[in-house]
C-alpha cells in the first residue's frame, strides 16, 4: 500500500487499484463520490475536512499571509492535531481490505485529494503531508513519506 496526494483533474486518471480520498469540503458535480463507470473509488474522509473552526478564514487570491502565517492553515494543522492516528490507519487498513477483497484485488493505494494542484502553496496538502509523516514516525521507522501520485508513476 502506497500513500500519495493528488487533486481532483487527476482522479479522472486513477487507475482501478488507486482509490481516492476526499478532503475537500464537497467534491466537485462532474465527479461524485463513490465507483465510477471504471471502478475507480473516491471515498468521503469528513475527519480531514477543513472543519467549522476553518470557516472564514481564507478569502482566497489575492493573499498577503504566507503558508506559516495563514490562520486557515494553521487552524487545520491544529485540526489534524486532533486525530488519533493509530486509529486512522487502522481504519486506512479496514478500507484496503475491504476493496481488496471486494475488487478482487492484491493491493490497493491511496491518494488524498485536494482542490489545488501541488504547486500552490496555500493548499492544505502541505499540512497533512507534514502531519501525516509526523505522526507515522511513531509507527514507523523513519514515518511514512508521500508522494504526490502522477498518471506516470503507474
């Protein structure tokens, strides 16, 4: 099981074996959540939604915060925070097995998915990589890095 983010252009190139996990606060019309016509899966993860608390706080471009200095950013790190890692992977782990087993498949991957393209730097891709790699290096040796997943890497 590999771990990328990627953003929802991309999902309309997910292989089957790649399923996609929403963070964003809706997705959008053209791609609902759930199997598509493929049998590529997005799936809804409201725990890392940017929650109430994020409401407001980000008017968009033109910008005068930096990524460290943005209140949105920062009150979604505190967000991630929160969360009992432990649990969320082994609920990422449930997931897997269920496709899996459903699919008909030997492994799956995961990509969270986010509105913005990896370039931008207000995107909240950056704080669930950071908290994502923090909190699995009390899993794993060295934690969990992930990559942002292109149609090339398959």
């Amino acid at each position: 099981m590999n771990i990328y983010t990627s953003y929802w252009a991309q999902v309309r190139n997910f292989p089957k074996d790649l399923i996609g996990i929403n963070t964003t606060i809706w997705p959008p019309k053209w791609r609902p959540l759930g199997q598509d016509k493929r049998g590529v899966w997005v799936i809804d993860c409201p725990l890392l939604k940017p929650g109430k608390e994020c409401e407001g706080l980000c008017s968009g471009p033109p910008c005068s915060h930096s990524p460290a200095t943005c209140d949105f950013l920062l009150t979604y790190e505190r967000q991630l925070s929160k969360i009992n890692f432990e649990d969320f992977i082994k609920h990422l782990n449930d997931l897997r097995d269920k496709i899996c087993k459903g699919e008909g498949l030997d492994d799956v991957d995961f990509a969270f998915i986010f509105f913005e393209k990896p370039d931008n730097p207000c995107s909240e891709r950056r704080a669930f990589t950071d908290w994502f790699w923090r909190e699995s290096t009390n899993l794993v040796d060295g934690g969990i890095a992930i990559s942002e997943w292109n149609k090339q890497k398959v």
